[in-house]
C-alpha cells in the first residue's frame, strides 16, 4: 500500500491540491490556475503536472508512495481522460482521474447519499444514491450545455446588453453599464471582445449581474433565466429520489435565497470539498473498498 494520498479539486478557474501523509496526518496543499480538459487541454495538463510535481517535492516524497485522486472538468470525455492519465503515469503511477462532480458528490455529504449540484464556471448535477450508485446530469460543457453556470450567465448578460443597443442605439441600463466597462462601447471593440472571448472571459461577467437584480431591469431578466436554468438542473438531479441537496461554487451563496422554498428545504451546508471528496475516494481505493468506476450519465 501507498504512504500518502492525494487529493486534487481541478476546475475552471482554479485547481487545488492536498497531500496527506497517512501515518502522521501531515498534510501539504497547493492552489494553482485552470484545469479543464474540455476548455483547454493542453493548459490543463501542464497545470496538473506543475501541481502533483510541487507537492511531491514539498512532502520529499516519490510518486509511487502516493494514491492520486483527480476531479477534473471534462474527464467524462474518456479520450481526454486516458490522454492525461498517461500523461501523467510516470510521475504518479497510482492514479485515478474522474470527473470533478464525482469528488464533489463524495466530498459534499462524507460519501453519505446527496444530490449536487456545482454552480461554478460550469455546471452539473450529481447524485450519490443510497445504493452507492452515482449519477450525473448535466455538465456537458459551454459549447452545448452548462446552463445555470457563470459562463452561461456571463453570455447571457452579454446578450441582454447587445439586444438593448440594438434597440435603443445606446447603453443606458445598469448592466450594460457594467458589462460594456469591460467588453468596450464600440461596436468595433465589442466584436473584436467577442471573437477571442472564452469560457473564463464569459463567466468573469457574471458577478456582475447577481448584485444588479434587485435593481435593474434588464439584470433582473437574465438572473431571472438564469434562476430557471438552476432551478430546472436541480430537479432533474433530484428526480425520483429524495435526497438532501448540497450547492455549491461560486454562484451559490446568491442564488440559493432566490430559490423556491420547496428546494430551500432541502438544502444543506456542504459537509466537505471536493478535495476531501478526492482524498475519501484515494483512502477507499487505496484500501480496496472502491473499484474505479465512472458516474452513470
């Protein structure tokens, strides 16, 4: 059996890394920048390799000492995943790469059943059913999906603000106020924004619009489309179980007052992170308690 375990929470905007020596309960942690195979590949590759490198060298430890668990955006697209996990074999040759809503799920409720759902850059809904199975709704990715994350939000707001100049020849409301501060006011500038924009440029305008609501129209109507896209994720990750419900990321603490009280009730605080989601799936594997095993989708 390995010495340490590893746990590691990868996502759009940042990815965190915990080393735990077993015996001693010491532990090293690490924070570095964006790990997702769906929006950038390569970056999250380097970025993973950085991270796991660093903390071996900080805890003087080799890599075959070490069971690794990574939740990782995008590690549901299994080319992706096998295409890391060999990137990544030779310096940590006990590894499992799964997908960051699987740590999640696991962290949320100490691996108690739970239904989650990540309102971060992205988003998805998981559920750990009382029979140990896991299933994921959602989190198919910005290009397709991720409704009721910031990313989706921000482009909304985007949008709502475009629509409002082309109506009025002006960018009068509060959000576009906000939103044209960071994207220009010449049409010139504004398309040229748009066609480098990616995923993290969208999902930086979306704080944007949560402190505007009650205030501004036009927010009110994004964060209103926004709010039904959450409420919608919810209730597919929770049909036909009745499970208690963890939300979390960035867009959580504001949305969850807005939610209807039926979801309200239901609603309890995240008992863990994905990172202690990771390191219960590294100390149950390491120990033979879990086989490697994917979310159904």
């Amino acid at each position: 059996m390995t010495d340490y375990i590893l746990g590691i929470d990868a996502g759009g905007t940042k990815t965190l890394g915990r080393l735990v020596h077993l015996a001693s309960n010491r532990s090293w942690q690490l924070k570095m920048g964006s790990a997702s195979l769906t929006n950038d590949y390569n970056n999250a590759a380097a970025t993973l390799y950085q991270l796991i490198s660093n903390l071996f060298e900080l805890a003087h430890c080799q890599g075959r000492e070490v069971t690794v668990v990574a939740g990782v955006p995008g590690a549901g697209n299994l080319q992706l995943r096998r295409s890391l996990e060999l990137h990544l074999a030779e310096l940590c040759p006990q590894l499992w790469i799964t997908t960051d809503a699987k740590t999640s799920v696991w962290g949320a409720n100490h691996g108690q059943p739970v239904a989650v759902v990540a309102l971060g850059t992205g988003s998805v809904g998981m559920r750990l059913e009382s029979n140990g199975v896991e299933r994921q709704f959602g989190g198919w990715g910005f290009n397709i999906g991720d409704e009721g994350s910031g990313a989706i939000l921000g482009k909304m707001a985007v949008r709502q603000v475009l629509d409002e100049f082309d109506r009025s020849r002006a960018f009068s409301s509060r959000l576009a106020k906000a939103v044209t501060a960071v994207i220009g006011t010449d049409p010139a500038n504004i398309l040229a924004w748009l066609k480098h924009a990616v995923v993290n440029d969208f999902s930086r305008l979306a704080p944007l619009v949560l402190p505007l609501a009650a205030q501004c129209p036009q927010a009110a109507r994004v964060f209103g489309r926004y709010l039904d896209d959450v409420v919608e994720l919810i209730d597919l990750t929770c049909q036909e179980v009745d499970l208690p419900i963890v939300i979390l990321g960035g867009l959580a603490a504001g949305t969850i007052p807005q939610l209807p009280e039926r979801i309200q009730q239901k609603v309890i605080p995240a008992a863990g992170t994905s990172v202690d989601g990771a390191l219960l799936l590294a100390q149950k594997w390491r120990s033979g308690e879990l086989e490697k095993t994917e979310p159904r989708v």
